[in-house]
C-alpha cells in the first residue's frame, strides 16, 4: 500500500491588498464570528490592539508645589501673613474682631470675616479672643467649609502672639479646624522688643499652649518666627516696609520648599515626600535664607553657613542639634549653576549636618530665574524643641513690666483719696453724723428747718 504524502509548496503571491480592503475582510470575519465569540472578550482585545480604553481618560495637570495649603489668618497680624499666601496662589482667608482691621487686607471680600464681638476687637484681652470664636463658632465652620475643600491637603493657622483676637482665639479657632479632618500647623510669631507688657505676657502663654498641643500632636508642625529677629535681619526699614518685608520674609522660603520640591532639577532634587516629611515633622520647626555672593571660592558657602546659619533663621536661641530631620536648597540662576563647582556645595552639606547633628538631611539644587549673581541657601530644620533662652528672656521682660502695672493698679485707691483729718473711715463716718445732728440743733439750723416747713405747694388748690 502506498502513504499517502502531503506536500506543501511554497506559492508567490503576488497580489498587493489595500489597508481599505484588509479592514473590510478583517470586518467580515468579524461579523461571521461573532455568534461564537464572547463580546467582552474581543472588547479587551481591541482595547489591547489600539491601546486606547473606552472610557473617558483623566487629564492629570501638572502641579506647581508639593502640597496645596489651606491657610487661615487670626487677628490683624495673622492676616497679613494669610495675605501673602493669598498673593502666592494658597487657598486663605482671615478672621478678625475688628472691622477697621480687615479693611486694608488684600483678599476678596468673602475671605474677609468680621466675628461680631462686644464694641469690637479684642483690647489685647485673651478671653475676649476666646469667647469671641467660641461665640462665633458656626460662622467660623460654616467659613471653613466653603474657602477650603479636598484639594487642601494641609491647613495652617497664621497668628501673633501679641493680640487679643489671635493670642486668645487661637485654641478655640484650632479645635473648629481639625474637625476638617486635615494635618494643621501653626505659623506663630513672637513680638518684638519694643512691644508692650502685655504683649510679651500673651505671647508666652499662648506659646505654652501652643508648645502643649504640639507636643500631643494636635497640631504638626508649630513654625516659630520671631519679629525681633527679622528687625535684626532687615534693619534700618521705614514703618511702612517693615511689616510688608516681614510678613514676606515668613512666608517666602516655605513657600520655595513647596514649590521647588515639586520642579524638576538637573541637579539633585528635594522630592516631595521629603518636603512632606519635612513639613509634618512633630513639635518645632525654623527655616530662613541666606545669600553667597563670592561662592566660587571653595568654601565660601560653607563659611557663610557657618556664619550666617542662625542670623538667617527667623527666630533665634533654637538648639540646632535637636533637629530629628533638615534640609536645605541651593538656588540659583541658570548662568550660576554652571559655573558653581560642586565640592563648594558638598562643603556646605557637611557644615548643615554637623549643626543640626542629625542622619535625617536632605538636599536640592535648583535652578530659579533669579537677576542677581548669587547663590541663595534656604534652610529648614524640624523636630526641635523650644527657643529657651528667648522665652526665658520674654518671661523675664514680661513679669517685670507686669509688676510695675500691678503695683500701679495697688496704688489706685492711695491716688484718689482725699484725706481729710485723722482717724480710719469708720470714725470720720461716725464724727460726720455727729455733727449732722448737733447742726440740726443748732439755731440756724432750727431757722433753716422751720423755713422748710412754712413752704407751702399752692399747686393743690
């Protein structure tokens, strides 16, 4: 018998077929199969083949900064610092007492809310702040709720230490924040020298609050800022700059972290999980700027770290090796950073780590369209305990002033009290009636009390 054999031969063809009519065979089979094939599994099979889903794809836009914070401003001072976040694109709005103090901020007027309280304003008093946000307290969440939404992932609370409205409103103010379910931290700043008595006093107990609800990790981070360091830092400024350059000076590196942290850089980067960890780091946290003209010279911006690490920080008597995580950011213009060596910034890697004495230190290099030829070192350390010498300082400044109101208000009595004759009050009480009743007996007193009587009303009849 023979096998049967198969051969297959190799055919040319020579037929070119358009893409037209490749796609109208491609459909016919389709259609013939269809019957026998499952439709969700040829539905994944295109979706394979083009690569493209049928749903509607997400446009992602590009953020511009690591975390987008909600900031709320309390009391005068508190609202300037709101407004500058305002200018910089951050969700804010303030709350104030004091209608005339709300006037010249510069946020729309729906951000602005005046809380209604007694004559208005607070007088410095830190129960009138308490109770005017306790008595105001669904205004305040109602506030809230509409300027910040899930797009704010962190709130802060911007207040002086100084005030009535933000020193005594703080507290009550933090607990109707939390219940927005988001981290919180506090940008508290400390008065200056020249400022009053009871300024000072409020500043500290307010500040041991504060230091109380930190350490219980109610509120992360509490940033420490100190206007008497930023008059040493900017001296020689008119009234009407001071404030304006202050309230810049406080909020511009933060924002610099938040914004480079989520740029890209050619150089080594500061991402934005180090920036969150930065930035939620418990207890205390200081950050400030310092500028290197001469930064060619090997170590030169080591030097001026050295030198200028705790002039450039926004308060003062910090203990840098508490730091538990730092970091810092050089910046500079396109031109700079090219021709800046990079041994000069590993010089001033090594100084920052040393003076914070800590493992946790991160870093970036970025580029900024900056006019000026200079290298700028922003710098932020976290973990930190309190400023003790500044505070013991404020206390010290704070009781003895307040002593000499007190022994003011002692001596009120002394000041408008006449003292007419000998005796204790009892017995000039007791002589003034005495003579009352020997005048009456007298005989012009018996004249005068007879003329009382012979007056007669004719307007009866």
């Amino acid at each position: 018998m023979s096998e049967n054999k198969v051969v297959v031969k190799e055919l040319e063809i020579n037929e070119e077929k358009t893409s037209e009519v490749v796609a109208e065979e491609n459909k016919k089979l389709e259609e013939s199969l269809k019957p026998k094939l499952d439709p969700e599994m040829l539905k994944k099979l295109k979706e394979k083949q083009t690569g493209v889903k049928e749903e509607k794809v997400k446009a992602i836009a590009k953020r511009d900064r690591s975390l987008y914070f909600g900031v709320v401003g309390l009391g005068q001072a508190g609202s300037r610092v709101a407004e500058i976040f305002y200018e910089l694109g951050y969700d804010s709005c303030v709350f104030n007492t004091a209608t005339q103090d709300l006037e010249y901020i510069k946020l729309p007027d729906n951000k602005k809310i005046f809380l209604p309280f007694a004559l208005g304003g607070a007088g410095k008093e830190l129960d009138n702040g308490r109770q005017a946000i306790e008595q105001n307290a669904e205004l305040i969440l109602e506030k809230l709720n509409d300027n910040f939404n899930e797009n704010n992932e962190m709130l802060f609370l911007c207040v002086s230490g100084g005030g009535g409205t933000g020193s005594g409103g703080a507290e009550a103010i933090l607990g109707l924040m939390a219940s927005l379910g988001k981290p919180i931290g506090v940008i508290y700043v400390l008065p200056m020298e020249s400022e009053d008595a009871l300024s000072k006093h409020n500043s500290i107990l307010t500040l041991s609050r504060l230091a109380k609800m930190a350490s219980n990790d109610v509120i992360t981070p509490l940033i420490v800022v100190d206007n008497s360091k930023i008059e040493l830092i900017y001296p020689g400024l008119s009234k009407a700059d001071f404030w304006d350059t202050a309230n810049r000076a406080i909020v511009n590196p933060l924002h610099i972290f938040n914004h480079l942290s989520a740029m890209p850089t050619k150089y080594e980067s500061l991402d934005s999980m180090d920036l969150t960890r930065l930035i939620t780091q418990p207890d205390c946290t200081i950050f400030g700027m310092l500028e290197v003209e001469n930064y060619m010279e090997t170590t030169a911006i080591a030097e001026a770290v050295i030198e200028n690490l705790e002039f450039g920080l926004l308060a003062s008597d910090f203990n840098l090796k508490e730091t538990r995580f730092g970091g810092y950011m050089v910046v500079a213009n396109a031109e700079t950073l090219r021709r800046l060596p990079s041994v000069n910034i590993d010089y001033a890697s090594h100084v920052v780590s040393e003076a914070c004495d800590s493992p946790s230190l991160v870093h970036g290099v970025y580029e900024m369209d900056m006019e000026d030829d200079v290298v700028r070192v922003y710098t932020l350390f976290a973990g930190l305990g309190l400023p003790s010498v500044r505070i013991e300082a404020l206390k010290k400044q704070a009781e003895s002033q307040m002593e000499i109101v007190r022994q003011k208000e002692k001596s009120r009595a002394s000041k408008m009290n006449i003292d007419y004759g000998t005796g204790n009050d009892t017995q000039n009480k007791s002589k003034e009636i005495h003579r009352l009743i020997e005048q009456k007996k007298s005989g012009f007193g018996k004249i005068t009390a007879s003329a009382g009587k012979r007056i007669i009303d004719r307007r009866k009849r």
